[in-house]
C-alpha cells in the first residue's frame, strides 16, 4: 500500500490502534501528538516487543478445520502485531498453557521491532502447525497475546481473543 495522504499514512500506521465501537463507530485510541509523530517518523518503531528481541504475534485458526474433542494439532496463521513492512518475521515456537477450560496460544516472532522507519500495510500470515500437549477435550482455544499484551486492545482479538470453540 502506499498511502496518498498524511491522514492515510497515519491510518496505515496506525491501523492496529483502531478499534469499531458501538453503532459501527471508528476511534483511534492513541493520542493525537503519538498520530502526528507516528506520520511524520514514517512508522519508525511502531512494532510491539515482547522479551528478548522478540514481537507480539495474534493468530487465527486456518481455514477448513473442523476441530475435534480429540484433536491435538492445528495450523495456526500468525500475523506479527506491529507495523514491519509486511513482514512478520520468523514465527517463534508458541507458549501453550492449558486449564479445564482453554488452551491458550501465545506467539511471538523475531526478529524484534526495526530501528528504522517501516511501513504498515499489514503483515502476511505465516503458517505454523501447533502440536498440543493433549486432546483439546472440548475447551476453548485462545490467542494469549489477546489476553496478555497490548493486542488485546486491537480489532484482531474482538471480541475476546477466542480461536474456536471445540
């Protein structure tokens, strides 16, 4: 994408920030200061670190599976949160954590954020086949980052983050 516009540049660098609101509604969450430096910075910085060198990643179940209470693989599709020139990087091996009820899936993807100004037409989906430590068994599957780090404020994870329903 190559925006025409400020606005559209701020929009495009910005666009993990908007969330819909009630009555189909857009508003930008960051303040207006962070819109114009973000514009004029040319999205330098805008990726979301996690720890070591590292970016949040959301994901979302590939199309075409029917998951059962048996089921322990999936393929994820992970989407690097932050603004990378349409890179997400290289998918790191996932945080599974497990209770009664959910599976929880968090990703990350190196490498971390860039030093240098990057655009933000969003980021391609990368495949990764997830491997669970047992049988889903009827509980829910979760985008951790959703649950745990800034995505969760992001149109990728509305309403609650939840992946499927087993």
């Amino acid at each position: 994408m190559s925006p025409g516009t400020a606005r559209e540049t701020v929009a495009a660098c910005q666009h993990h920030y908007v969330r819909t609101g009630p009555g189909g509604h857009t508003a930008i969450i960051t303040a207006a200061v962070i819109t114009v430096l973000a514009a004029a910075a040319g999205c330098s910085g805008g990726d979301a670190q996690g720890d070591g060198g590292q970016a949040t990643a959301t994901w979302q179940l590939a199309p075409g599976q029917g998951l059962q209470d048996d089921a322990t693989t999936f393929t994820a599709l992970v989407t690097r949160l932050g603004c990378n020139n349409g890179v997400t990087g290289q998918v790191n091996d996932p945080l599974v954590e497990e209770s009664d009820d959910t599976v929880t899936i968090t990703f990350t993807v190196s490498p971390g954020a860039s030093r240098e100004a990057v655009t933000c037409q969003g980021n391609e989906e990368v495949s990764y086949d997830v491997q669970l430590p047992a049988p889903l068994a009827g509980r829910i599957l979760v985008d951790g980052a959703c649950a745990s780090t800034e995505a969760g404020q992001t149109v990728m994870c509305e309403p609650d983050g939840t992946r499927s329903a087993a």
